[in-house]
C-alpha cells in the first residue's frame, strides 16, 4: 500500500508519489456494502470532484484506499449500480483490509 497522508484541514489529501492518473486525471469512487447485496456505487469522480469524494469521506471518518487500476474500472459503472461479479475478488480484499482497520468482522454488527 503506498504512503499516504492527510493535510489536517482535510484541504489537501495527497496520496502516493506525483500526481499522473492516466487520462482525465485522479479518479475516486465510493462503494456502500450493505452485507446483504454486493456492492453499490455511491459517488465518483475526477479531477477536483474525486478530491471532494476523499475529503468527504476523510470529514466522515470513513477509510480510504488508493488502487488507480480499481477505481478505473468502478468509475465505469453508474451510480447507484451493484458492481460486476468479476470485480467481487477485487472489492472483497478492499473491504477486507477496510474490516481489519476497523477491527470488525463483517459479522460484527
């Protein structure tokens, strides 16, 4: 996982090293998992609409995860769409790492 850190001010998210995310720039997506259904995209955007996605899910306290390859392809799909079941490897090691930063399970209510 590549360094990341946060400005306090929640301003200026930077993640990784230099700033070239192939064409169109940072890409983010934000997923609601609900243990029931799999996946949903909520939110996505680039440019300065994915620095609002980060910066909203930091002020929210919710983990983000730096994977340009992933975010690529879930920017793909429309919001409020389950995502694909070839992505569910993919995702599920994402939520995995999500639960163990957390120290839950996905059992854990």
């Amino acid at each position: 996982m590549p360094n990341q850190t946060y400005d306090e001010s929640l301003s200026s998210p930077v993640f990784g090293e230099g700033g070239q995310y192939g064409d169109g720039g940072k890409k983010a997506v934000a997923l609601l998992y609900d243990k029931i259904n799999a996946p949903v995209v909520k939110a996505k955007g680039k440019g300065e609409l994915a620095w609002d996605i980060i910066r909203t899910a930091q002020k929210h306290g919710v983990h983000v995860a730096e994977d340009p390859v992933l975010a690529e392809t879930l920017s793909y799909l429309q919001l409020e769409e389950e995502i694909p079941e070839q992505l569910y490897q993919s995702v599920a090691v994402l939520l995995s790492w999500v639960y163990w930063l957390s120290d839950q399970t996905p059992w854990d209510d």
